[in-house]
C-alpha cells in the first residue's frame, strides 16, 4: 500500500451531524473594498512575504481522498525561499516514516516507504499531477506549511464582491480570488481558478509581527482531494542544516523517473 493510494487505505469512520453551542454575536459587516484599501491590504501581505525567508512547522495532517477515505498523521515542514526549498516528511505518530517530499524549484523527489519507491520529476508533469493527486506548485506549498497566502504575479487588483480582493491578468482574467475574513483584512479563503484549488487559512496567530494560520485547508475540486494541516509548533527564520534537505534513498527502493509513473502509482 502507499501512501498515495487512498482506495485501499484505512477508511475512518466520520461521525456527522456533531454540533457545538456557540454565543450569539453580532455580526461583522461586509463591504466593497476601495481601491485605497486594497492597496494598503496587498502592502501588507506582501510585507508578510518579504518577511520570512524560512520556516519550520510541526504537527499533524489529514489527507481525504476523492472517495472520502481519510488518513491522519504526523507531519515535519521545513522550507526556505532563496533558493527554493521544501522537505515535508509525513510519518506515523509513533515515528515510521511513511513518505518524505522535496521540492527543490520546479522539481520534485519523493520516498514512499510502504512501496520502497523513490520517485523523481518536474512539477506539473503528467507523474506529478498523479503522485501529488493535488495540483499545486513550490508556492502553494510553501503557503500551506508557512501558514499565510503567496500573492501570484498580476497586473491589477480590483474588488468585485464583498470583503474580496481579486488580482487580474494583462487581459483581465482573475488569477487569484481572496476573501477577507470577517472584521478584519486577514485571509480566509484563497482560490486560484486556472489551478482550480482552494486554500482556507483560520485560526491566525501573532509570531512577533509574523502572521500565521495554525490551520490550513487545501481543496483539489478537480480530485476533490484535501490536505488539512494543524500547525502544532512553528518557527521563523532560524538557521538550520542544509542536511535537512538531503534524501537518503534506501539501496533496495526502485528508483521510478516521471516517465516511468503509471496510474497504478497513485
């Protein structure tokens, strides 16, 4: 079994219809952003970029499948910016690996130990849309482990709906949807149409200035495939070992090319 293939994972029971009390309070209004406002909201997220050039962040994750089978465990993310960086190591909660990803600028390597596989490739190639099963790139994957949204390159940012903020191309087309969330100009909601991928941030914290959701969803409505991160502990701009992006491949784990990968790899 891998770790990629959600079928013949362990289906979890999900008890529904759980519900909670919560105090009634007044709810916040909604509005049309001026353009004034949209700028100084931008100024600060791109302020929140250029404050971090590495992270490290601990804790758990959910993956849920297409099929609506859910897998829980243990994750270690690790990134740096210049250059382009990301390790996440997925493993059991009692400490056995089960796969470890690097991304090193637009190429991927992965170990998927229940299999004895180690796969290698470029983002965005037919293997990757595969393995991943969510169409992401280094970016959004460094949003979904830092915590807080990368703004893609545009040409204007104009406000359409209320509390969003939609960032356009040359010729106008949205590339990047942000919903604002209630009572301030924080981030809740994330979506990229031409990748068609939804990212939801909540529960934002304080890190000295360095703003961070301690839980991030990431939806594939393509795959209807989602990551759910919960960031137990995490750390800014601390120097760490290079090792830490090195893979050690096992000697007895087939090595598979993206040309290799075939459905059957999933």
């Amino acid at each position: 079994m891998t770790y990629f293939n959600f079928r013949q994972a362990v289906t979890l029971l999900v008890i529904l219809g759980l519900s909670s009390c919560a105090p009634i309070s007044a709810k916040h209004p909604r509005y049309m952003l001026s353009d004034q406002e949209i700028s100084y909201i931008i100024s600060n997220y791109r302020n929140q970029q250029d404050a971090i050039h590495s992270f490290v962040s601990s804790g758990d994750i959910v993956i849920r499948g297409g099929d609506g089978s859910e897998f829980e465990a243990a994750v270690l993310i690790a990134g740096t910016k210049d250059p382009l960086r990301i390790k996440i190591e997925i493993t059991h909660f009692w400490g056995r690996p089960l796969v470890y990803i690097l991304i090193s600028d637009t190429a991927y390597h992965i170990i998927s130990f229940p299999d004895k596989r180690y796969y290698e490739g470029e983002i965005g190639d037919r293997a990757s849309s595969m393995l991943f099963r969510v169409n992401v790139d280094g970016d959004q994957l460094w949003s979904f482990g830092r915590g807080f949204p990368i703004l893609m390159n545009y040409n204007r940012a104009r406000c359409f709906a209320e509390n969003q903020i939609a960032l356009l191309k040359e010729d106008n087309e949205i590339i990047q949807l942000i919903d604002l969330c209630p009572g301030d100009s924080l981030p809740c909601h994330v979506f990229m149409p031409e990748q068609e991928i939804r990212v939801s941030f909540s529960d934002f914290q304080n890190n000295n200035d360095i703003q961070y959701a301690k839980k991030t969803r990431l939806y594939d409505q393509k795959t209807e495939f989602v990551l759910t991160l919960n960031i137990k502990e995490i750390f800014f701009n601390k120097d760490f070992d290079p090792s830490i992006f090195e893979m050690e491949i096992p000697q007895d784990f087939e090595r598979v090319n993206n040309h290799d990968v075939s459905p059957d790899a999933q």
